[in-house]
C-alpha cells in the first residue's frame, strides 16, 4: 500500500486516516500538537510546524500523496510537496483569505453578500455608509467556529466591533436574511469528474454548527440546483481536487456563498452512515485517483449533532441508544464551544 500525507492532525484528520486505513493505505499525520486526535489513528506522525521547511520535505518524501485538512496553513513552505499535494496550493491561498475568497467567488459567478475589505477604522465606517446595517465583521485569516467576527447593529458600534477583532484587516460584510443555511459537497478528480451529495441543512449557534440534516426543507430544495452549478464552478476554477465545501445562505432571491472550505465539513459527517461513500473515503478516492464512489443516501434521511464542550458528558446515554452513532474525537479537555464529538441517527427509508 501507499502512503498518504495528511497536514493537520484534528478530527477531519482521524476520520479522513480511519477511511484510508479501510482502504488499505497508510497514513503519516503532520502537526505541531503532542497528540493530536489523528495520530492516535494513523501509522506515522510528525511532529513540527505548519511552516518547518525541513520538516515538510522529510514528511514529503517519506509520503506519496499529501492533503490538508485545514486551511490556516502558510502557502510557501508547503511548495515543496509540488504535485503531490491535492487539492493544490490555489484552493489553500483562495479559501484562507476571505477578501481573495469573496472576489474570486464573485469572479465564478456565486453571489455573495455585498462587502468591503477593511484595513482601518474608516474603512468600517465607511463600509458601514455604504452598506448600511447589519453588518458583521470577520478577519481575512485564521478565523473558524465564528472566531475573528463581530456585528455592527448600528454605526456607533463600528469602533468596539473594529477593535473586538483586533484591528486585523478584514472584510465587512451586509449581514444576510437567509431563510436557511445549507452546504454544497462536491468532490471533484484530477481528470474533472465530479460527485455531489445531498444537502443538508444547516443550524448554527453561536457561530458555530449545531446540526445538519439531510434531506432539506423545500425552501433550500428549489435552489438546490443553482447552489450545485455555482459549487462545480468553483471546484473547476480552483483546478480542485478531492472535497470542497460551499456553505450557502437560502437568501429569498436564490443561493448567497457564505464561505468555502478546501476539504471534508462538519456538516457532511452525516455522510459516514448516512451515504453510501462518506465525504472522507471519497476525499481519499478522489486524491488517489481511484474510480468515485456514489453519494447517495443509504436511508430516508439523516440528522448529525455536534457534541460541544460538556455535551460529551451525554456519552452513557448516547451510547446506549439504539442506533445512535456516536463519535469522540479523542481531544482531551472538553472546552466551552469546542467540537468534542458528534452523533449521527438514521432515518427510515420514506
Ligand atoms: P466555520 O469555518 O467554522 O464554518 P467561520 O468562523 O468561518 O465558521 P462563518 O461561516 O463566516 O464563520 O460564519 C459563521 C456563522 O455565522 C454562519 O454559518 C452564519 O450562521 C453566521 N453568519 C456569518 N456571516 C453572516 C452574514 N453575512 N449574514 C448572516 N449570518 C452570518
Ligand atoms: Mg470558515
Ligand atoms: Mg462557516
């Protein structure tokens, strides 16, 4: 068997080792961490950071494939890694600055709510004038479960919401009426096939994802269609390969892109149980230039919750539900607002 690379070492990391190991290959796990949940998993670990040249061409040749399963990465050092990297160096630099993300979504011809890069404080108020409120602020970089942002409810609250995100550059952008939130995952290969699942429909709190059921209101189904052209298009200009997430608003004139993310989602672990090839395995075909597997669904439906901070408290009795699929990540200290695990529960066939 072969090796596959994987940098980054969370839970996308495990779930995607834990396919690959079915699978047949090996996995290698690049993070800084000490024991990062997915190289409890996987054959191989390096221990180094995300920018450690040297590290990374050793990593480099010891694997044959190599993949990220997060975005927050320096671009440069991981240039080494050449063609071996999948999906390559584009979709990393577009997906972790949201300014060159927003432009390059519009330049697909995705809507995104209207915005402004920001660099100052009258950069916001002026943002602020031109777009009116509401209006939220999210940093450029490392932003993620709704870190990095703030809202603007009115003017006056320009400056505390400026300096609450650190006064980093960032976009300012019209918050959206969205009847529902939903996502795109699309899993593209090197020759252009693709493969979509079902959407689910997606709950945030707190800027972070509570749940995600499949299937989807009838709202978010009758622009389904349009969310999915958008999503392949974006795949196709990133040259993308292996899973793409395009998180969607359900706005009342069609699809609005939130963001995109470069790889496996949370709001498609439902795909583990509830599809016939989760997004993981078909992350791992796709980079391995296997054939795709089918995405559809194994049953009526399926509901994914998150388990976040004392949720994993909930394990005896989740445990013990009958058809219940519960997942921990194996992350240690269970933090307020921290992704500890999550639980999937099958619906009949309808
Ligand atoms: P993650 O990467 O973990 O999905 P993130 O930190 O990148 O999260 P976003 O996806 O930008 O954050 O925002 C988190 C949530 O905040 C969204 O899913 C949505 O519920 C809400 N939100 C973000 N931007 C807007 C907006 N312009 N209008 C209305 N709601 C918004
Ligand atoms: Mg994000
Ligand atoms: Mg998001």
């Amino acid at each position: 068997g072969s090796t596959i690379g994987i940098i980054g070492g969370g839970q996308l990391g495990r779930m995607l080792s834990v396919a690959a190991a079915q699978l047949g290959y090996r996995c290698h796990i690049f993070d800084p961490h000490e024991r990062p949940p997915a190289a409890d998993v996987s054959a191989a670990f390096t221990r180094a950071a995300f920018d450690d040249r040297a590290a990374l061409d050793r990593f480099a040749a010891d694997v044959d494939v190599a993949t990220y399963e997060f975005e927050n990465l320096a671009v440069a050092p991981l240039e080494g890694l050449g063609d071996k990297l999948r999906p390559g160096t584009k979709s990393l630099a577009v997906a972790q600055d949201r300014a060159t993300e927003k432009d390059f979504l519009e330049r697909c011809g995705a809507r995104v709510a209207p915005w402004r890069a920001v660099a100052t404080l009258a950069d916001v108020d002026a943002a602020v004038a031109e777009l009116g409120v509401p209006i939220v602020l999210k940093t450029r970089r490392y932003g993620y479960d709704g870190k990095g942002q703030a809202w603007i409810h009115s003017p006056d609250e320009a400056r505390t919401a400026w300096q609450a995100i650190g006064e980093e550059p960032a976009v300012a952008e019209a918050g959206v009426a969205f009847d529902a939130e939903y996502s795109v995952i699309i899993a593209r290969w090197a020759d252009g096939r693709h493969a979509i699942w079902d959407s689910s429909e997606n709950v945030h709190r707190e800027g972070v994802l509570r749940t995600s059921t499949v299937p989807c209101g009838a709202f978010v189904a009758g622009q389904i269609d349009e969310a999915r052209s958008a999503a392949q298009r974006i795949a196709e200009a990133l040259g993308h390969i292996g899973v793409l997430t395009v998180e969607f608003f359900a706005g009342a004139d069609g699809p609005v892109v939130n963001e995109i993310a470069p790889r496996v989602h949370n709001s498609g672990h439902w795909t583990i149980e509830g599809a016939v090839t989760s997004q993981f395995e078909q992350h791992i075909r796709a980079i391995c230039g296997l054939p795709p597997g089918s995405t559809d669904l194994v049953s009526g439906g399926a509901a994914m919750d998150n388990l976040i901070g004392d949720d994993l408290d909930r394990w005896p009795e989740l445990v013990a539900e009958p058809g219940a699929h519960v997942h921990i990540y194996g992350k240690g200290e269970a933090r307020p607002g921290r992704k500890m695990g999550h639980v999937t529960r099958l619906s009949r066939r309808a």
